[in-house]
C-alpha cells in the first residue's frame, strides 16, 4: 500500500522475492542490530542427504527460504535456514526444535505442513515445510488496499479455524500477520488459507535475542509488547488488527515503538470499521467482533477462537470443508461432515458474545411462481422442461403396434374364431 510498507519477517513460501523498498515509515517489527546474514546455499547442492537445493526464494530476518527437490520422492519442498547465532544458542534451538515438532502435529489443513527438521554441515538449523504457489495476503493487500466482506469472511474464518486448532495443542503464534498469511488458488474453490512461521516466532527476539518478546509493531498485543503472560488471547488481538487492515485498508493503531504499543489503553479506541470505511456493507456482529479483538485489555476481548469462529458464521460467513472431506467428496464417499463446520459454542461464553439460535422448524417463503410450477401436469412439465426427443421414434412404435393387431384379428376372422367369439360374447351379455 502506498501508506506504509511491509517488512515481512520471512518471505511467503513459494512466492518470489518482493522488494521492499525504502525504510518505512511506520516500523512493522521491533528494531534489532544487525546480525550476519544466514548462510547462502549454493544450487545442486545437498542439504541432509535427500534435498537437492533449486533456487533461492527469498530471505526476511529470520533466514533465508529455497525451493528444494527431494532426490527420492522427486517431490518439491521449501527449505528454511536459520541464522548461525541462533541456532548457536541452545535454549533457542531447542524450543524451534519443539515447537516445529508440535507444528507438525497439529494436523490442520490451513497450517503449513512441516515435513523434517535438521541441520546443514556447517551446523545451521534448517526446517522442511510443503512448498506452495500462490502470494500472501500481505502481497494481495499491496495490490488492492483492501477486500470486500464477502472473500474477507472467507480468509478469516479459515484463519480463526487454524488457530483454534494449534490453540488446542498448546500452540500460540504471536506474529500473526497478513505476511504469515499464505492465499493458495485452488481450481473451482476460493483460496486456501495457509497459516506461515508456527514455531519459529517464540525464536524471534528483541536486541538481546529475549524470547520474551516477538512480534511486529502494529500486530503486537500490549502484553506480547511488555513481555507479560501471552495466551490465546494474544493471537485474538493480532487478528482483530489484520480484520482492520484487511477490511479498511489501514491499521487501527499507530504504533512506532514497543512503548507505544504497550500503552494502548490510554490511547483513543479505533472507529468501528463501517465508519472508517463508509462504503462498506458490514454486518453488526462483524463490526462488534474486530473492535472486542482490539480491547487493549485482554479480558475484554472474545475468550477463545471458537467464540470468533461463531461470530464470524453469525456474520455471514459460511463453515469451509477440509481438503478431506473436498476430496471425499469428489471420489462419491459419505463424509461425517464434523470438520466442516465450526466447533460447538463454549458453554462459558460473555453475554456480548453470539449464541446460535435454538433449532427450529425453518420458516418457508414459497414463492408463487414455483407452486404454480409444482401444479403443472406431467405433460405441461415435460413440454416446458425436458428436452424434446426424435418424433419419429414414437410414431414407428405406434404403426408397429396397430400392424399386429391387425394381423392378428385377421387371422381370427380367417379360421372362424371371430365369429365364434361374438357368439359367446352375446350368450354372456344374454342379448
């Protein structure tokens, strides 16, 4: 956008480099020194025995990301690299190391799939993800400022619904973002959402390289700021912030330092998105639910993403099939249709927070021009919907079956069983 510029903490997997121009004027991330850069992987080369390097995709502070083939499976891959001075320190190498593993576990369709964990000869840490095509939402946002509601729902419900997954396993991702966002075209479907850098942001520091601290400026929850106790709830906030951005094309807070955004609460709050926006169509309960993800005070904001997920079905939004189920679907088998839809309501939720409504028997508005259509007759039907067949088929059929019965009156009448017939015919009717 013209208004500010990305600094993408790693590039989007399977996109190519985008330049990120002059320094912007409004920091994205939390300032840090300069540090060497990652390792540089030189092509054809051998990474852990099985990944043949291809090319380099691109590099953000973090490392650097390269499309590699497996020499096995003949199957593409995105290939990460750490920096050295990370993977040096053993606290940060092994929580990467965990928190990789429990990426891989969680098993949802809308998460990045990580595939291998290892290290180059030169002792650099590197994970092995899937690779995809497609751009990130970061990438769309350049292009077109901001998105209508309608694929704007469909992008956050797949996002909420990703994160409640890893929420489940104990997984925060504290730098959501609409660069760790990643939009996969999908023939006949609207685009897949793939949820980048799971395990990587609690590896993201501030100067020192204190974990404590992630995130980018602008996305960041005043507790994640203050390095105070993050849960659920952290991602909430980073959520409400890319629904802001994504629907009015700007960010609803101005924030330039970690202190700034640790004082949000003593900040004016943000204007609903319908205002700052006036062309927008925006249902209430959208409306309501981005400003409650924005509550600087966590307590304030929805409790889990369940309640978000809810909310944003209340919106308009309609529950989106797994790649499973997509699948079954195509190959004629019955799905039990558990992960299309949301996860139930939690039993606890605030009285602000939507409630599904009791079910009922569906009121019908019939319209009068399909009930007269339902009072056609058989023939009526046929005439004005079914295709009009070859007219001289029927015809044959006909002449065919009159020239039978002809025959074989004839030969009644020949042999005298006509007559007799009649005969008994009038003993029967007594005339």
């Amino acid at each position: 956008m013209s208004d500010k510029s990305r600094d993408p903490s790693l590039p989007p997997i399977g996109a190519e480099p985008r330049d990120t121009g002059p320094l912007p004027a409004l920091p994205r991330t939390a300032s840090q020194p300069s540090r060497p850069a990652a390792p540089v992987l030189v092509p054809n080369s051998l990474i852990g025995g099985r990944y043949r390097v291809l090319q380099l995709l691109g590099e953000g502070g973090m490392g650097r990301v390269y499309s590699a083939v497996h020499v096995d499976l003949e199957k593409r891959f995105a290939l990460k690299v750490l920096r050295p001075e990370l993977c040096d320190e053993p606290a940060a190498a092994e929580l990467f190391r965990s928190e990789a593993r429990a990426a891989s576990r969680i098993g949802h369709p809308n998460i990045i799939e990580v595939t291998d964990f290892g290290r180059t000869d030169d002792g650099s840490l590197y994970i092995v993800m899937e690779h995809l095509r497609g751009e990130s939402l970061a990438a769309r946002l350049d292009r077109v400022r901001f998105l209508a509601t309608e694929p704007s729902l469909r992008i956050l419900l797949q996002v909420a619904q990703a994160l409640g997954a890893a929420h489940a396993a104990g997984i925060v991702h504290r730098d959501l973002k609409p660069d760790n966002v990643f939009l996969v075209p999908r023939e006949g479907d609207d685009d897949l959402v793939k949820i980048l850098d799971f395990g990587v942001a609690r590896v993201r520091g501030g100067a020192e390289g204190d974990v404590g601290i992630s995130g980018t400026l602008g996305y960041m929850s005043p507790e994640q700021a203050s390095g105070g106790e993050q849960d659920a709830r952290t991602d909430v906030f980073s959520f409400g912030v890319m629904a802001y951005e994504m629907l009015t094309g700007m960010l609803p807070y101005e924030v330039f330092t970690l202190a700034s955004a640790v004082t949000l609460a003593g900040r004016p709050r943000p204007a609903p998105p319908s205002q700052a926006r006036p062309s927008l169509a925006l249902d209430p309960t959208l409306d309501q639910l981005v400003l409650r993800c924005l509550e600087p005070d966590s307590a304030r904001r929805p409790s889990s993403m369940q309640e978000v997920e809810w909310c944003l079905v209340a919106a308009g939004a309609a529950p989106i099939a797994t790649i499973a189920e997509r699948d079954a679907r195509q190959l004629g088998l019955r799905t039990s249709g558990a992960l299309a839809t949301p996860a139930p309501a939690p039993a606890s939720m605030p009285s602000t927070a939507f409630r599904p409504p009791p079910a009922q028997e569906p009121k019908l508005d019939l319209d009068p021009v399909a009930v007269a259509s339902a009072r056609l007759t058989r023939r009526e039907r046929q005439a004005r919907y079914e295709p009009p067949g070859d007219p001289l088929v029927p015809k044959l059929l006909r002449l065919a079956a009159w020239g039978v019965a002809a025959v074989v009156v004839f030969e009644l009448w020949r042999r005298g069983g006509l007559s007799s017939a009649f005969v008994a015919l009038r003993k029967t009717l007594g005339l």
